[in-house]
C-alpha cells in the first residue's frame, strides 16, 4: 500500500513564494513517475508537473519558469519550489504517482491548500 502525503500549503501574499512537500510512505518500489495536480473552486482539475523516476521534469505553461518539480529518492519526497505566485495560484494542490511502467496517476495524496492574496 502506497500513501502520499503532502504539506507546505498556507496562506502567501502574490509574489511571495512556497515549498510543497509530498512524503511516500508504504511500498516505495511501486512508485514511478510522480506529479503535481491543482484545482481552483469551479474549475477543471489541472497539472502543474511531473518527474519521472529518472529526474525529467515537465511543467504546465501557467507555472513555467515560476516552478520547479524535484524528487529526493533517499527521503522518498517530492518537492514543488513556486516562486512569484500570483492570485490565479489559488488551488488545491495534489500530489500523485504512477506505478512503475505505467501511463496513468493511481496514487493521490489528500491535497494542500495553496491559496495567494493580492
């Protein structure tokens, strides 16, 4: 059984910044690739990044250049940097995993509020 859980959410002032963490607990091996989803009230949930159990990295052009996905195989985290947050950042923020080899998100932490003032 495989957990994530994440932390680092709170309240930021646009253009301040926060680390999200998302911890792995259970059976570490069956994780892959691992991400960032976000949803805003009344909206379409979104992806923010992904790594790749090798360390390639993708980004939504909304958080392009402001973000940067990193993994720390050795803690079993998943780290998202946001820089330069604006209002429009304002989400739930969840984390999530693949199974090796596979192509869609099995494994879903609870989510962390993320919400920007301005």
């Amino acid at each position: 059984q495989v957990q994530l859980v994440e932390s680092g959410g709170g309240l930021v002032q646009a253009g301040g910044s926060l680390r999200l963490s998302c911890a792995v607990s259970g059976s570490i091996f069956s994780i892959g690739a691992m991400g960032w989803f976000r949803q805003a009230p009344g909206k379409q949930r979104e992806l923010v990044a992904t790594i790749s159990s090798g360390g390639t990295t993708m980004y939504a052009d909304s958080v392009k250049d402001r973000c940067t996905i990193s993994r720390d195989n050795t803690k079993n985290t998943v780290y998202l940097q946001m820089n330069s947050l604006k209002p429009e950042d304002t989400a739930v923020y969840s984390c999530t995993a693949q199974r090796p080899l596979g192509t869609t998100w099995f494994y879903w932490g609870q989510g962390t509020q993320v919400t920007v003032s301005s």
